[in-house]
C-alpha cells in the first residue's frame, strides 16, 4: 500500500542526494510500479493540485486533470520531475524566442512514465482523455512561491504566473467537465 508520510520521507531524503533530480526521478519510477496503490490513495475525481509538501529545497504536488483539459505555457525556473499514475498528460514544449515563446517539441506521458524538465523549461500540459489524469510533480525548489511566468495561450506573450490564477484554471476545467457530462446524459435521455 502507498504510503503518503513514507514517500514525502523519500522526496526530502533523494532531495539532499548528491545529484537530487536523479533520485528523484528513480524513486518516482520505483514508486509507480504500483500505480494503483497511489490512485487509490491520492487520486480523485476532480481535478485541481494539492501541495503535499513545500520547502526551500523540494515541493511535492499532487495534480489532477480534469478530463480535455489545457494549462497555459509556464515554466518552473526550477528542475521538476512529473510521474503518471493514472491517464495522460501531454506536454509541448517551448523556447524562448526574442519576443514570444517557440515551439519546441512534445511529449506525451502514460499511466507509469516519468519524466524531468530542466530549470529552463517551459511547457503547456493537456489531457487528451475522457477522465481524470493524476500526476505527482516533484520540483527542485519551492515552487509555490518562486515568482515566474506563464504565456497567453493565444498570443504567447510572457506574463508574471500566478498561483490563483491556475487553481482558476483548474476550476474553470471541472466546470467545463461536468457541463460536458450533463450534456452528454440529455443527449443519452433523448
């Protein structure tokens, strides 16, 4: 059984390892061997993140996606390290350009697949699917309160992030989800 104080345990003992981002990449790989065990104890059916641990050195977040749901490009300023333990997460990556972000590339995460971006990276995340995505994203830093920006999905021109503005994200997300589901039941009734 997934062990939510054991694992946040782990997190801040790979985080003072010689090389951090390593460790945390393989104890994430190890801990999703048994993705069900985490849905079970962290998964939900509504999406949103929750800070399971913040500190200097290492956040922790546990992140829902709502089903068809997009974020906006950000970055981190900081290493992260994204694990799936259950659905899709589609990330496209980006660069810095002179005035707007470019593309630069993409890639799609699976239930068990983990993944690391630099402290450079920045990069817009979509669920594909019909239901809820869970991830676990682990940062070399304190991401809540490292000020740094996100880009306007349409124009992508650079804006200060702020965290209300993705917990609205992910509000807006479940709203559109469960308008979507009551749709689909009066199309079903007819």
């Amino acid at each position: 059984m997934f062990d939510l104080e054991a694992f946040l345990d782990d997190c801040r003992t790979a985080a003072r390892d010689t090389d951090p981002r390593a460790a945390i990449r393989g104890l994430l790989q190890r801990t999703l061997e048994h993705e069900d065990e985490v849905a079970d104890a962290i998964g939900k059916d509504e999406g949103g993140i929750d800070v399971l641990y913040n500190a200097d050195d290492i956040t922790v977040l546990n992140v829902i996606w709502a089903p068809h749901m997009t974020i906006y490009p950000h970055e981190h300023r900081m290493w992260a390290t994204i694990g799936i333990y259950g659905g899709t997460e589609e990330n496209r990556l980006f660069r810095r350009g002179t005035e707007q972000i470019q593309p630069a590339g993409e890639k799609v995460l699976d239930t068990r697949d983990v993944f690391s971006l630099g402290a450079d990276a920045i990069h817009a995340v979509h669920n594909p699917c019909r239901r809820y995505t869970g991830a676990i994203h682990i940062y070399g830093g304190d991401f809540v309160h490292e000020p740094r920006s996100t880009w306007d999905p349409d124009t992508l021109l650079e804006r200060p992030w702020e965290f209300e503005d993705e917990r609205r994200q992910f509000a807006l997300a479940n709203e559109e989800w469960r308008a979507q589901l009551g749709q689909d039941l009066d199309e079903f009734a007819e």
